[in-house]
C-alpha cells in the first residue's frame, strides 16, 4: 500500500496527450498493476517521475512506431491487457516480456517483414503474429531470453529489491555499487554479495570494498557521504531523485570484455535451444501449414554492453541448421533491442 499514491499519479498521468500510446496499449493493464502489484513497478515509477520524462517519451515512441507497422492494431490492447494480467510479484517480468514483442516486430520489419497483425490466444497454440516476407506468409512467436540469473548485475538487484521491500526504513538511502565483472558468479561469490548488501545499512566505512571468490573485486559506496563525479551526480539524481531506496550498479569496461568468450556462446546456444525446444507447438501442432514460413524471434538481454553481432548471426544459422536436418523449417532470429526513429521520439519529447 505504500505505492499507493505514486501509482495514482502514473495512472492519472495516461491521460496527458503525449501518453496516448502507452494509454492505448497499456492503458488496462497498468491500472491492474497499480492495483495488484507488490513493491516497485518500473514502468509507473518512469512514468510518475518528472526527471525521467525523455524514458516515458521513449515507450511512447515505441508504441506509436508498433501500432504503424500493424494491420489490425485494434486487438493489440485486447492482447495486451490478457498477456499482462500480473499478480503481486511478476508485474516487471510481464511487462519486459510483452516489449519483446513491441521491439520484435520493429526488428523485423528492418529485415523486410510487413503486414503484421496481431494472433489472439485460442484453444490451440498459436504464434503472436503473423506477417509476409518475400511473398511467403510468416507465422511469428516471440520470446525474451532474460539476463543471466548469476551474474553480478542480476543476483545485486535481485536481493536489493527483496530486503528493501521487506525492511524500506532500513533500506531507506541510495547506494551505488562499481565492478567490472561480467561473467557468472560462483555460488559462494553470490552469497557473499548478498550478505554485504543486507549488512550494509550497519557498514560504517565508506567507501566500502571487497573481494568476492574468483577475486571479483566490489565498491560501494553511499553519495551522501562520498563525494561522485558531478556528471554522475547529476545521472543518479535522474535515476531516481523520488526514490527513498535505490541501489545504481555501474559496470566497468575493459579491454578484455571486447572478446567473446566461448562458455558465453555456448550458454547462450543452450539458453536459446531450450527457448526455441518449447516453442515449438507454437508451429508443429495442428495449426501447422507447410506454407507459412516459421520465425522465432529472440529478444536477448546481453550481460554486457560489448557483444559480437556476428555471435547471433552464428547462432541462427546453427539453429535452423539443426531444424533443417530433420525437415523441419524454422527461422530463428535472434536480436537486441531496435533503436526507435528520432522524428518518431521527438514527437512525444
């Protein structure tokens, strides 16, 4: 309940003119979010926010570009709201799923898709949409391979968000978190770091570092008490300034993390297969129709902002070569997140 009143004013915030598209497309759902979910709500949060207006101006640009490239852009909102539907704790998850979606179809129609149009679930298992590629219709199913959970950026916000829902008084400061790790954690590595971030309201030297297993070196510090770059000051203030919790995680970049290591592709080959393994009755089930082409597009979440764009394109290939040798056709592709068009963004700026 003590979300209440931010919640009110994101929702009464959909009716500004420049929030039609999220009042489109999300309008039904946020409102059963606002009144569902537990603790924070990224996506209210931006939007209640003032600081954070050019985020809120990039969702709506997003929505606005999804709703051009569909044919029948009016059962998207009927879609949304039943994909979206939340409980107390999956709300965040729901919504980063469904924007898979959104960032999909723009992927795609980079690629030469067109005339896509939204597929509402039935009885039977069926792809979210379906669209045309070189003459051929093209039956789509989307999915988003979230991040790695043993990484050091996911398991620090994992439980940062746990102990400051469960304990806000305790947890009631800004802190800011520095390594240079990107790789997974070792079981001993994550509960070390998830002992430090619950001891840490009672650490009193700052700034605070440690050396987790691996010799996976972290700082932490407290900008109230430790002086921090004014640019940088300036970012976490944007970040959050209503925020009585935040935890900001910046990850350091070295020459080293220009290479692809080969664990990360084969970890991301088995995440992706798996992926791919149970969409399968979206295609090869009774709505099957050898004339459609079968796509799969990957939403992928990389752990680290330097990836090789020739690792994924290694990677669909594999896959559909995988497909191939049993007769079975199936396209994957697999795709970061796609940039919107700048007239498209500075129209809700």
């Amino acid at each position: 309940m003590r979300h209440l009143n931010r919640f009110d004013r994101a929702i009464a915030l959909l009716d500004d003119p420049k929030n039609e598209p999220l009042r489109w497309l999300f309008g039904d759902a946020l409102r059963q979010h606002a009144i569902t979910a537990v603790g924070s709500h990224f996506l209210l949060d931006t939007l209640a926010e003032p600081t954070r207006k050019p985020v809120v101006a990039g969702w709506n640009a997003r929505l606005h570009q999804f709703r051009e490239f569909l044919n029948n852009p009016d059962q998207a909102p009927i879609k949304a709201a039943a994909d979206l539907r939340c409980g107390p704790r999956d709300a965040e998850k729901k919504i980063t799923d469904f924007f898979a979606e959104i960032t999909a179809v723009a992927h795609l129609q980079s690629l030469g898709y067109s005339d896509f149009s939204i597929v509402l679930a039935g009885d039977e298992p069926l792809p979210d949409f379906m669209a045309c590629f070189e003459g051929q219709r093209a039956a789509i199913e989307v999915k988003n391979l979230q991040e790695p959970a043993d990484i050091l950026r996911t398991v620090a916000t994992k439980h940062w968000k746990k102990i400051s829902e469960a304990e806000p008084d305790r947890y009631g400061f800004r802190a800011v978190l520095r390594h240079q790790h990107c790789a997974k954690l070792t079981a001993a590595a994550q509960i070390r770091l998830c002992n430090i971030l619950t001891q840490l309201p009672d650490i009193t030297k700052a700034p605070y570092a440690a050396t987790l297993d691996g010799g996976i070196e972290i700082r932490i510090e407290r900008p109230s008490n430790v002086s921090v770059p004014s640019t940088e000051d300036v970012m976490l203030n944007r970040l959050g300034s209503s925020k009585k919790s935040q935890l900001v995680i910046v990850t350091g970049f070295g020459v080293g993390d220009l290479s692809t290591d080969i664990s990360e592709v084969q970890a991301l080959f088995l995440k992706a297969l798996r992926i791919v393994a149970d969409a399968t009755p979206k295609f090869f089930s009774k709505t099957y129709s050898p004339a459609h082409r079968n796509v799969i597009a990957l939403h992928w979440n990389p752990p680290n902002l330097a990836y090789d764009p020739e690792m994924l394109a290694y990677m669909n290939r594999q896959i559909e070569k995988l497909f191939e040798a049993f007769d079975l056709q199936l396209t994957p592709v697999l795709f970061c997140g796609q940039a919107v068009k700048v007239p498209t963004l500075g129209q809700y700026t």
